[in-house]
C-alpha cells in the first residue's frame, strides 16, 4: 500500500519550477512513476509531495530540429523511443537499447529522462546517450542550462540538479548515414533484471571508411558510466583491427571497478566487460559499414 502524499498536476515548467523551489525538499518529480510508487510501497522513499508533469505540452516532445538534433521531452516514454527510433535509419541505437529495459509494461509508463535522473550506476539508458554525446536541458529558478549528460550524473542516485531545477529535454547530436551502434546487457534476465555489465558504443564513418567519432561507454561497473576516451582515441587514430580490439578490452578492464554483490562478483564482471566491449565496438563497426554501403 501507498503512503499517504499530496499531488500536484503542473500545467506548465514554470508552475512546475516554483513549486520545486517553494515546497521544500520532500518532493518528487512524477512521469512515469515505476520507480518513484516502488519505493514509496517499499518504504524507501517518503515524499510528502508528488509534482505531476506528464500534462505539460512541451515534455512530450519527440523530433528531429532542422540541425538534424534530437530532442527527447522529459514525458516521452521508453516504449515511444524504441518504437520511433527503429524506424530511424540513423538512431537506431535508441532502440536497441530501449527495449531491453524492463517489461512492455514498464516501457510504456517509464520515462527516458526518469532512467536518466535515476541515476542508478546500471542504468540501461545513460550508456547508450553518454555515446551518443547526449546533453540535459535544465531549467531551474535561476533560468536554463545545459551540461553533457556524462557530467550530470555524478554518483549512484545522484545528479547535478540543485534545488527547484528540472530536466526538461534531452538534445542529440545529429547522426551521420554512416553510423552503427551496439548495446549489450548481461543479467540474470534478459530484460527484466538488474545489468550486471553493460557495454555501449557508436561509430561514425566518414567515406573513406575511416572512423570520424566513436563512444563506448561502460555501464554497472563503476558508481557513474563510464566512459572510456583513452578507447575511442584509439579508434581515431589507428581505426579497426584485430589487436585494436584486444587493446581495447584491457583499457576497460584497467578502467572499470565493479563491485562483488549479490548479482555477481568483482572478477566475473570484469571477464564480462572485456568479451563484451570488444563485441559491442566490433558490432558497431560493422553496422556503420552496412549503413555506408561498404
């Protein structure tokens, strides 16, 4: 059973902001909810107030600018990116990713934004939108800023947000023609379950078949992603080999710290995030192969 709280339907961000700031710190933020009701029903959270802005026009948002950006509305659901980007020659690394979180039920209800404020160290989505170059649009008493969603999320169940702030978008990067992405996920489950190791990358081709840009981005082997620069420079420098990709998987097991719990131990998840960044770099490579036609 539910505690008690009150509710407020926000008709728009500015009514939104104010009440973050007026109402104390005892308030949360209510998108999609399947985080927030679970934990309330667990006992692990106690807001004394939930800010409703699912009803709020501009959040809804999902397109592409005239630039060729993304943007991502902070109500726009997991299931609604998985189902537009699939049919987006160049974000299909979206979806790949968003359908291995959780059931169809919990990607209709959740939100992209809500996995992101989540801040949870296994996050399925973060991975992916840190490659991606992904920001966060945050408006607050103060006014409006922006920040690379990489130095948003700065410790488990921590973000850069102060007071009264609120994620109101995500912006993305245009995606070239040539570009591939890979998404893996090891857990008990397939999607249903906690990640015990989670490896993200993208690759962008330029014609002659050179890699321009690359992200590969480690999840649930460290308190925040991972990103793994010293990787894609690499890539950019030398491009696509076999002793790359051996080189490649060493950096991120020298790079990560999983833990040992009750899911997996220390060492296990390091064998899994040397098998599975070199699978998911290679992956991507050949799919911006295919999709520049070589």
């Amino acid at each position: 059973m539910l505690p008690r709280f009150e509710y407020i339907r926000a008709k728009n961000v500015k009514e939104a902001i104010h009440i973050l700031e007026t109402e104390g710190t005892d308030v949360r933020v209510l998108a999609g909810g399947t985080d927030i009701f679970v934990e309330m029903k667990q006992g692990q959270s106690h807001p004394r107030l939930l800010v409703d802005i699912k009803a709020i026009p501009e959040l809804s948002q999902l397109s592409l600018e005239s630039n060729g950006e993304l943007t991502i509305g902070a109500s726009v659901s997991l299931a609604e990116l998985e189902y537009w980007a699939a049919g987006q020659k160049d974000w299909t690394g979206l979806s790949i990713t968003a359908r291995n979180i959780g059931s169809e039920q919990v990607r209709n209800r959740g939100t992209v934004v809500g996995n992101i404020c989540r801040a949870s160290p296994a996050g399925d989505m973060a991975p992916m939108l840190i490659a991606m170059d992904a920001r966060v649009e945050i408006v607050g008493p103060q006014g409006s800023k922006s920040m690379p969603l990489e130095n948003f999320l700065v410790g488990p169940g921590q973000t850069a947000l102060k007071p009264g702030e609120l994620v109101t978008l995500l912006k993305i990067p245009r995606a070239t023609s040539d570009t591939g992405a890979a998404f893996f996920k090891i857990g008990r489950r397939r999607a249903m379950n906690v990640a015990i190791v989670s490896v993200a990358a993208q690759i962008a081709l330029n014609g002659a078949n050179r890699i321009h840009s690359a992200g590969i981005v480690l999840g649930a082997v460290a308190p925040t992603p991972l990103r793994l620069h010293a990787a894609e420079e690499i890539l950019l420098n030398q491009g696509m080999a076999d002793q790359i990709l051996e080189d490649i998987g060493e950096l991120a097991c020298s790079a990560a710290a999983p833990i040992t719990d009750f899911r997996s131990t220390h060492d296990y998840r390091l064998k899994l995030v040397k098998v599975l960044t070199r699978r998911a770099v290679q992956q991507a490579w050949e799919r911006a192969r295919q999709a520049g036609g070589a």
